[in-house]
C-alpha cells in the first residue's frame, strides 16, 4: 500500500510518489504530470468524465461540465450534473479517484491513503470537506499541508536546508497564497500567512475576454454558453501566449462572423491593474503580521501557473525590490512538496529530522456584548498566525446579576462582526452558584496542528465546562454522507484505456464549433470515420482513423 502527496488546484491536480529515494511525479494515461480538475457528466455514454476530456468538453457541453469547484470548498453550493446535485465535495471525489487510479496504474500497487495540500487561508470547514472528498474517494488523509508550505518545503528539498527566510507566493488559477517561511537547522517554521482565495489566473481570463468582447461590438452576456466559453478559451491562449511574447492575435468566429484583436504586455498591464493592485495587499499584510520588512527576506519563491506571467513576475520584483528567485518550477512544486511530506510522514530515515511547524490562518475567538454599546462583537483569544500547537485564554464577565448559564459561541474569522465569521458551533454552561455580582470567566482555548479546538471554561472557584470542536464537523449527517458514497463509487467514470479515444472525439467537436463551413465539412467525415472505426474491432482501423483525425485537428489548430 503506497501514500502519495497531491496539490488537489482550482485548475489542475497533480500527484507525487516516492521513488528510488526521490520524489517523482505520477503520469496520468496521457502521459501528462497534471489532470484538469474538471469534471462533466457524457450523456451519450452514460460515464462521469474526469480531467483532460471533461476540459475539453468544457466548449461544447457548458451544462454537462463543471469546473473550479475549489473555489467553493467549505460553502454549501450545489452544482447540477446528470439531473444531479453535485458540490464541491463530490466533485473533488471524482478528481480524487482518478488520481487514485492514475497513482495506482503508474505505481503497480495499490494507494490508499494521501496528503492533500490546501491553500493557506482554507478555514476548518474547507480543510474538512477536503479530507472527505478523499474518504469518499477511498484514501485516507490523516494531515493536510499548507500549499505555501509544500513550496517552502520543495524549495528547501532542491535547494538545500539552510537557514533562511522565504516569501512564498503562490499564483494559481482561483487563489493568491503568500507566506513567509522561515527555516533553521531541519525547522520549517511559518511566520505568516495571507491570501486572497478570490483571485488568480482566472481573472486575467475574464478581463482579456471582456476586452475582446468590447474591441469586436460584442456583449459577453448576450452571447451563447458556448460562444463565451469559447471566448474564455481564446482569452487564456493568448494570455499564456503573452508569457512568451510581447504581443498576440486572439481570433474566434462568433455566429459565423469572424473577429479578431490584438493584444501585448503593456495593454495587459493597463487592463489588469485592478487585479495587479490586489497581489500586493497579501504581500504587505504577511511583512506586517510577522513584523518585518522585505529586507529580511532572503529569497522570494514563486509558484503557481499564473507567476509564469512575465508581467506579474515584474510587478513582484517592482513592488518588492527583489528578483524572485527562477529555480523552483512553479507548476509542479506543491505537489513535489505535498509529496515529500507523505514521505516525512511515512518516517523515511533520510527525512526524519524535518519539522514543519504550522500556525493557524485565522483568528479564533467569541460573541461578545459589548459593555459601551451592547453590540454583539467578536472577542478574539487566539490570533491569526499563532504557532500551533496553541493555548491561550481569556477572561470575561457575566452580563448580567444573578445569571444562571452561560451560552459560549465559538467564531472563527477576522471581522469584528460576528455574522461575518464562521459559527464553529456552542457550548451551554449552567452556573452553579448565582451571584448579585457578575461573575468573573475564564475562556481557554487550545488549537492543535489536526484543526481540533478545545474550549475550556472556568470560574474563579475551577473548571465548569468544556468542548472539543473538530474540523472534522460537517454540515452532512452519517446517512447523507453514506448516500454521497455509495453514489461515488457506483458511479461509471470513463476509463484510463478509453481516454485517449475520448479526448480526441471531445477536442473534434470543440474543433468543429470553432470552425468555418469548409473546415467543418471535413472535421464532421473524419469523426465520423473515427467513431465508425470503434465499433469495427480492427485495431488497425482505428489506429488509422484516429492518426487522420488527429492530424487534422492539429493542422487546424496550429499544433504541428
Ligand atoms: P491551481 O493552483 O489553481 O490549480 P495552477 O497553479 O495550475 O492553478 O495555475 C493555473 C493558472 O495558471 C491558470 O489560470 C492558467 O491560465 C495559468 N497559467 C498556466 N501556464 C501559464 C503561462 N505560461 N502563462 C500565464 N498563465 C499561465
Ligand atoms: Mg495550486
């Protein structure tokens, strides 16, 4: 039984072993090192689809494929696929057993149980859903790892252990992780986190869409699912493009009438200033928590697809005078990181010496009234980027004369306005001895690496009360959470042999809706060919079918 590491993105998941001493990342049954998060439901085949082909599907099947469901992990959002309510949960079920299966087939041996890395500023209800997407998967996740500090720990993997203090930023494609790291001897230590979960590669996509929209007359609203995915689609491919060039040609044909616009760098810079001007607010608020300056940082990490971006690169190294560092790859060290963990976790002897010490990315505290104005308030008692494990206590008092209990509500956020935080739930305390006086308690709480809080509660003679509060509390009951199961594993998920046809039938229709008349004519008799071929039987046959239909979708689309 094998454990593996998996940065589990917004865009794209990826999974590492551990092999011949090192970490290596896991191939999928194309070959590739990162599967789409992508899920979508094929009608005509009656199977879930799972990665590259449910990306592919994207264009031509706007209703039957979802995609960047992380965004929504730890909220209550339902999706619907195949007359099915999916969330979040379910949806990351579906990556996760494919991941599963691709670890599986690559390693030749069964892998039950994983490391997932999460993104810094996930609160407990999003790490919880995470760990059960897994189970709902079949792997077991004891720990999840900080996405900032499987960077740190990657960079530190490749770069050697010397004692340093590293800002991580990690751009992806839905979130902003910057963090501050620090190692010394075998100790990664986080000083600090901040982040920004609203922000990422996808909103690059959005405005160069927007602007190619208004340059061609066109209202994104007004336009087909399938007409704006496709504009999504040139957006991001010319965005990439720029990271590379300094300028690009963006074309589609929108109803028959064809479009075109051209975009560079500097055009990019003045559309996404916006989006620019909020990658520094992280930046300076994890220098600020950690009470320090950029002077002290000795290297500046960037990881994340979306900090390939020339632009975004410069506007880093203009807003903190610092070059980042170009060794680490961006794309691939977290998984690399998450994977190296599963190692640590696994007491490999080289490894055994690392310790990772994690803080707590939120603040913890209770409801409060307020004595002068008797709001209802949020009382913190342990502060954001604490060191786990940790202890701290409060004192309070009662609010009123001979009060008989005391009803505790445990928050977990930022705001000063309770209704903004998330509600961990409540402890009831009866108070034996009423007084005329209000009485004087002690709320202690202890917040452990797991995400399991104890709240203590004494008054001045002693203990009165406490409650454990896990992060594994779901909103789902035992028989929902049993129901997603059983859905789960019965459900049919296209398999690794017939990917590879599917993705080639997917990318022709995408193909053929991008497509001209004359073009389309052709597209539509190769396909056709393929698709007949796959009922011949003639291993010949469809070798030939799908070599002629592939070669033609490449010439189409520029690819050879
Ligand atoms: P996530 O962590 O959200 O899964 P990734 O780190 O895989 O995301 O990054 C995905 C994002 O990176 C996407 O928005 C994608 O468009 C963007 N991206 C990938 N490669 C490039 C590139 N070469 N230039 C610019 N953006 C890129
Ligand atoms: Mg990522």
């Amino acid at each position: 039984m094998a454990i593996i590491g998996i940065d589990l993105g917004t865009t794209n998941s990826l999974a590492v072993c551990w092999k011949n001493d090192k970490p290596v990342l896991i191939r999928n049954s194309f070959n590739e090192t990162s599967t789409p998060s992508v899920v979508g439901y094929d009608k005509e085949n009656e199977t879930y689809v799972v990665g590259a082909v449910a990306n592919e599907r994207l264009i031509t099947h706007p209703n039957d494929t979802i995609s960047e469901f992380k965004r929504c992990m730890g909220q209550n959002m339902e999706f619907m696929l195949n007359n099915r309510k999916e969330t979040s949960v379910s949806l990351s079920s579906y990556v996760l057993k494919k991941i599963k299966e691709d670890a599986e087939a690559f390693l030749g041996e069964e892998v039950d149980e994983a490391i997932i890395s999460v993104p810094a500023y996930f609160n407990d209800k999003a790490r919880s859903d995470t760990k059960l997407a897994a189970e709902l998967a079949g792997l077991r996740v004891d720990r999840l790892i900080n996405e900032p500090s499987a960077a740190a720990l990657s960079y530190l993997y490749s770069n050697g252990f010397e004692d340093q203090t590293l800002l991580i930023i990690d751009f992806g494609g839905g979130t902003l992780d910057v963090s501050l790291v620090e190692t010394f001897d075998n100790i990664i230590e986080i000083l600090a986190v901040a982040g920004n979960n609203e922000l990422g590669g996808k909103d690059f996509n959005e405005v160069i869409a927007e602007y190619f929209c208004k340059q061609s007359g066109l209202v994104m609203d007004a336009l087909r699912l399938q007409d704006k995915a496709l504009i999504y689609k040139i957006a991001e491919k010319a965005k990439i493009h720029l990271s590379k060039s300094m300028s690009t040609i963006m074309t589609a044909t929108i109803e028959g009438k064809d479009y075109s616009v051209s975009i560079d760098n500097n055009k990019l810079i003045k559309l996404c200033s916006n989006i620019f001007s909020k990658i520094k607010a992280p930046i300076d608020k994890v220098l600020r928590d950690a009470r320090t300056t950029i002077d002290d940082i000795d290297d500046i990490v960037l990881v994340g697809g979306s900090s390939k971006m020339p632009t975004v690169r410069a506007f880093i190294k203009e807003v903190t005078g610092k070059a980042p560092n170009t060794n680490v790859n961006p794309d691939t060290a977290i998984a690399l990181g998450a994977g190296i963990f599963a190692e640590i976790k696994n007491r490999n002897m080289d490894l055994k010496d690392i310790i990772m010490t994690d803080i707590c990315p939120f603040s913890l505290g209770v409801a409060t009234c307020d004595s002068m104005t008797g709001d209802i308030i949020t009382e913190f008692i342990i502060n954001r980027n604490s060191s786990l494990p940790c202890t701290r206590q409060k004192t309070f008092y009662t609010m009123s004369p001979m009060q008989e209990s005391i009803r505790i509500q445990i928050y977990q956020g930022e705001s000063i306005v309770v209704s903004k935080n998330l509600c961990l739930g409540e402890l009831m305390i009866d108070l034996a001895h009423p007084t005329k006086e209000k009485q004087m308690i002690t709320i202690k709480m202890s917040y452990d690496i797991n995400g399991i809080l104890i709240v203590d509660v004494e008054d001045k003679d002693g203990h009165i009360g406490d409650k454990v509060f896990m992060s594994k509390d779901t909103d789902l009951s035992p028989e929902e959470i049993n129901k997603m199961r059983e859905r789960i594993k019965a459900a049919s998920i296209l398999g690794r042999e017939e990917e590879k046809n599917a993705l080639l039938i997917a990318r022709a229709e995408r193909v053929f809706e991008e497509s001209l008349e004359q073009e389309r004519q052709i597209i539509l008799a190769f396909l056709m060919q393929f698709k007949a071929s796959l009922t011949s039987n003639s291993l010949k046959a469809i070798n030939e079918a799908y070599t002629k239909l592939k070669d033609l979708l490449d010439n189409i689309e520029g690819r050879n």
